[in-house]
C-alpha cells in the first residue's frame, strides 16, 4: 500500500487581507499554478485516482488541477487544515491520523490516494506513522521550516499488511530545486 502527502503549491504573498489559517485563505501566486501543474503530471503518472484536499484554497487549487490532469475529482477534508491558534501537535495527530485511516479504509488500495495539506500536518502525520524525528528535522530546511517545498510530494509505502511505513521525498517541482535539497 501506498499514499503520497502533497504540500500545497505557493500562495500569493501579496495576500495579506486573507488569514493564512481559515478560509479561504490566499490563493495560489503565478508560480503556484505552473507548480500545481507539475505536480499534476507526477501524480498522473503515479497513477494515482483519489484527491482529499484541506478547504483552504492554495491546497483545494493544487488538488484540483492534478485531479483534474487525471480526470477524477476532489473530496475536500476540514482535518487537513493549516494549523489552528492554539492547537497541539496531539490535536494534529488526532485529526490527521483520522482523515489517514478513513482514507485507507475507503480506497483499501484500489489505487494511491494523495492528500493535499500544508507543511505542519504533514510532518506531524510522518511521525505519527513513524518517521524518526531526527531524519524528519533533516528535511525541515525548506521556506520556514518545512518538511518538504511547496507542491513537494512525500510518498509513503508500507511493504507488507501492518509493517512499518517507508517515506521518500519523491517529487519537487522544477521552481523550487534550487533549494536545498538533503542528501
């Protein structure tokens, strides 16, 4: 079985009439639409058929154009929100581990489902299903902190039924490959 946790492509910076953390939020920028489309033609090519989406509009357009690329549609996930003032990480483990164990038992690997979110939600989900929190810091080194840049694709494969999760950094569209990418 395998799933991917896709970042959202990047929003518009000149946005800042728009709270980040409710919706809508800001909407992606030029160079978040060309990333979107990227990300579209990797997934396409994953063969993956099932799209869940956090509300905000930056992830809900990313997942729409690569839905849209595989001529599926997308189911839209308030537990894949951004972060919420004051929330833990054990309420982001809590909502994200749900939406992740719906999802499995929904698509019981028919074919890969992708999650669309935001940076935090995606690391606290990697050390929810056991990424070591020092390999996971290794990777924390894209625009503030991020465990992966923005439309950046980790992949998630479990090798046999009930086995420990294997994570690979698998896509990062051609805008963002200038930064630093761990080795």
């Amino acid at each position: 079985m395998n799933f991917y946790l896709a970042r959202h492509a990047s929003p518009d910076p000149d946005r800042k009439d728009l709270p980040y953390h409710i919706p809508p939020g800001p909407p992606l920028s030029t160079q978040g639409l060309s990333e979107a489309g990227e990300l579209a033609d990797f997934l396409y090519s994953k063969e993956v058929r099932h799209f869940i989406s956090s509300p905000l509009e930056r992830c809900l357009t990313t997942a729409q154009i690569a839905a849209q690329r595989c001529a599926e549609n997308v189911l839209v996930n308030p537990d894949l929100m951004e972060v919420q003032p004051g929330e833990s990480n054990a309420d982001i483990s809590s909502r994200m581990c749900r939406s992740f164990e719906q999802a499995c038992l929904d698509f019981n690997q028919d074919s890969p489902f992708a999650f669309f979110t935001h940076g935090t939600p995606i690391a606290v989900l990697l050390r929810s299903l056991g990424m070591d929190a020092e390999v996971l810091k290794h990777f924390c080194v894209f625009d503030t902190g991020n465990p992966l840049p923005p439309a950046g694709v980790w992949e998630a494969e479990q090798k046999n039924s009930g086995g420990t999760w294997e994570f690979t950094l698998v896509f990062t569209p051609s805008t963002q490959q200038n930064q630093r990418i761990p080795t």
